[in-house]
C-alpha cells in the first residue's frame, strides 16, 4: 500500500508515489539504481541509514523497522521525509 506522507510536504503526492515504487523495486534495479538509493537514505538517515533502507525498499511497517533497528517513530518519520525531499 502507498505511504502518502503530508509531513513530505515539498514532495508532490505524484513524486512520492514515484519515490514509493521505484524504492520498492531495489532488489530488480542495477546496481547504480540501488547505489543511489542507499546513498540518498546515508544522507537522509546518517546513523539511521539502515532503518531508512529497510523502511523505503519493503512493505515492512514502522513497528517492525523501528524495533529491529532500534529508533523511534518521529526519527524515523523525519529521516524518511528527507529521504523523498532529497530523492
């Protein structure tokens, strides 16, 4: 299911949309396509670049990011809006 997130507010609904799947295709893209991705969730997540990862390229939810990567909500909710907002 689409995560549509209004705190991306720079972000198009359209764009995140795009965001979302594309994100969602890691594991078929080439390995420049998931180099780019891992790079924009280092910068958008720093310490929390896994948790970022994880969360933008499966259907995993948050309780179970955030639990296996040891982060609270509201950090991971900002590292991902700036992950769309950097994309």
């Amino acid at each position: 299911m689409f995560r549509y997130k209004k705190s991306a507010s720079s972000v198009s609904y359209n764009r995140q949309g795009y965001i979302y799947f594309y994100s969602l295709l890691y594991n078929e893209l080439d390995e420049d396509g998931r180099e780019y991705i891992r790079k924009i969730a280092k910068q958008a997540g720093g310490d929390y670049a896994d948790a970022v990862l994880a969360y933008v390229t499966t259907d995993d939810g948050e309780t179970k990011v955030c639990r296996e990567h040891n982060i609270d909500r509201a950090t991971l909710f900002r590292a991902v809006a700036r992950y769309y907002e950097m994309f």
